[in-house]
C-alpha cells in the first residue's frame, strides 16, 4: 500500500505542470493540485484507470473543467491592478548591482571596509566604530568618508560603462 507521502512526492510535479498548463495560472495550478490530491486519497480504493499517474490527471482535468463551470464570470484583473513588486529584469538588475558592491566592497582595505560596513550596515556611531579599531574618532569618519566616495564613483563609473 502506498503512502500519501509516497503519492505526493511521486506525483505533484506532473499534476502541478498539468495543472498550470490546463489553467495558465500558478495558483489555480497549486489548488488543483492540492485538491487533486485530497480526492485521490479519499478514493484511492476505487482506481479505474491503468496508471495512477493518468487517474489523478483525469481528477486535475475534472477540477479545472469544475472551475470553469463554477466561475465563467471571472474576469482577468492584470489590467486593472498591475503587480507592484519588480518583474524579472529589475530583479535580475538589483542582484547584478549588489553582487557589484559587494566586490568593490571586498576589494578595499579591511579596515576601511569593516568601518564602513558598521557605519552604514549596522549604524554605529563613529565614536564606537573608532573605539571598536582602535583609531581615532576623525580616523573612523575620515575611512567611512573615502569609502563612500571610492563607491559613488565606482558606480558612476559602472553606470557609464552600461549606457
């Protein structure tokens, strides 16, 4: 006898690829999933197909045909309220800035950067920075100073380079 562990496992990447290309929606897709699964489970003792792979297509294929039916008034609301957060490219954009000041940042003196990283990461006074390093209060002000500078230049100097 097979688990629901076993049967999940096994079987939810394919009912949830089905699911989404009967629906083309993610989150109809996982529904369907899980109810598919939840049925199937309920009645696994009457099983008429050949595979059990085809019998909980033919479950996900009877749910979305059932939400079609109960929901023909559903309107796409993509227009009308657009997704705030950033789409792929500005993702992709933001990861590719970040991996580049993280590389300026491992590139400059440790003490300039560990100053620097509790200034601006971690928002600790110049007093507690200077006494943290061992330098003095103008020493801590001068190195957070200069670091950011060398990293506003650098990504001027990036931002040319791409346009």
């Amino acid at each position: 006898m097979i688990t629901f562990h076993e049967l999940y496992t096994s079987y939810a990447g394919d009912v949830y690829r089905f699911a989404f290309w009967l629906s083309g929606d993610s989150v109809e897709a996982e529904d369907i999933t899980s109810e598919t699964f939840i049925r199937a489970w309920v009645k696994h003792s009457s099983i008429r197909t050949a595979t059990l792979k085809a019998y909980l297509f033919t479950i996900a294929r009877n749910l979305y045909l059932e939400n079609l039916r109960d929901s023909p008034d559903q309107i796409s609301l993509e227009d009308l309220y657009p997704d705030p957060s950033p789409g792929p490219e500005q993702v992709i954009e933001r990861q590719s800035e970040i991996m580049s000041i993280q590389k300026f940042i491992h590139s400059i003196a440790e003490i300039d950067r560990t100053a620097f990283i509790m200034r601006v990461q971690h928002d600790m006074p110049y007093e507690e920075i200077a006494r943290s390093l061992e330098i003095s209060l103008s020493a801590a002000k001068v190195k957070v100073h200069r670091v950011r500078r060398k990293l506003i230049a650098a990504c001027i100097i990036q931002e040319e380079v791409i346009t």
